[in-house]
C-alpha cells in the first residue's frame, strides 16, 4: 500500500474526522498535488479490488470498525464516487 494512501486514510478517513462530511475531503484531497491525488486514486482502486483487504485491515488504519466487508466495501465505492466521480455527498460512517 502507497504510503500517501496509508497516510489520507489514517489522517482523513479515521473514527473522528471521517465522521466529518460537511464537505471539505474531496476539495482538501484536490488541493494536493496530482501526484497525491493519483496514489489515492490508486490506492482506492487497489483495496477495492483486493478480496483480502477487509474491516480488521481498515480498522487497523482508521479505528474503524465495519461489520462486514460487504458494508466496508459500498463504503469505500461510494466514497469513490464522491471523491473521484463527482457524486454530490461523501457517504457516512458507520453508528
């Protein structure tokens, strides 16, 4: 996994500040510079097609807990979307 990756997850992404969807990630992630913006991107893209890549290893990043890699996984999909296809809201946490 990028380091750039591991590191918007841990800073971005975690129990605290995930919960956070007022509006601000996408813009924050795009004032970066492309080369940041790219190894998200890749990282999203990489996780989302790793079948082992599941909640204990997100967890392990962001102290966050999924039940499922089901529901990890539309959550990951849609925060995609929202950061990378111009879907209008960055999806919520779990409770």
């Amino acid at each position: 996994m990028d380091a750039r990756f591991e590191g918007f997850l841990k800073m971005y992404l975690d129990d605290e500040t995930g919960r956070d969807t007022s509006g601000y990630l996408r813009p924050t992630l795009m004032a970066f510079g492309e080369p940041y913006v790219e190894a998200v991107r890749g990282g999203f893209i990489q996780i989302l097609e790793d079948e082992s890549f599941g909640p204990p290893e997100y967890e392990r990043l962001t102290n966050v807990d999924f039940s499922d890699a089901d529901s990890l996984r539309s959550y990951l999909r849609d925060l995609y979307a929202y950061l990378f296809e111009g879907a209008e809201r960055q999806p919520e946490l779990p409770d």
